[in-house]
C-alpha cells in the first residue's frame, strides 16, 4: 500500500491542510495522522472513505490502484 501515504501526504500539501486539521476532521489524534503519511498504520475503511470524499477524489486513487482520481458517480 505504498501509493496510499505518498498520495494521501502530496494532497495534504497540495491543499495547503495542516496534518492537525486532517487529524481533526478524521476525529483521530494528530500522531495517528502522522502514521498514516509515514505508512506505518494504514486507516480503516470508514476513515478513508473520508479522506475520499474530503479530496473528492475515489478510493482507488488513493490506493494506489488507478492513477485517475475521478470518483465514479
């Protein structure tokens, strides 16, 4: 799952979001955020249908199993 911390941290800088207010909407501590940018810890469903839906952008993007991040509607 390398694709997932290297996406979920480039759309994290790209928007200009602080890790803290990312831990804050995913309602998890700001060193659990961290984890999942480093790929320590990988999130459970609910919370990447979260970052999902916050980036709208598809779940498979951030998996790294498309490059397109085009939710499917």
């Amino acid at each position: 799952m390398s694709f997932f911390y290297e996406r979920l941290r480039g759309l994290r800088l790209d928007n200009k979001i602080m890790a803290k207010t990312m831990a804050e909407l995913l309602k998890i501590t700001p060193r659990n955020y961290q984890r999942y940018e480093r790929g320590e810890i990988d999130p459970p469903t609910s919370k990447l249908i979260t970052l999902a839906d916050f980036y709208n952008v598809s779940t498979d993007y951030l998996l790294g199993r498309s490059d397109n991040p085009a939710r499917i509607k």
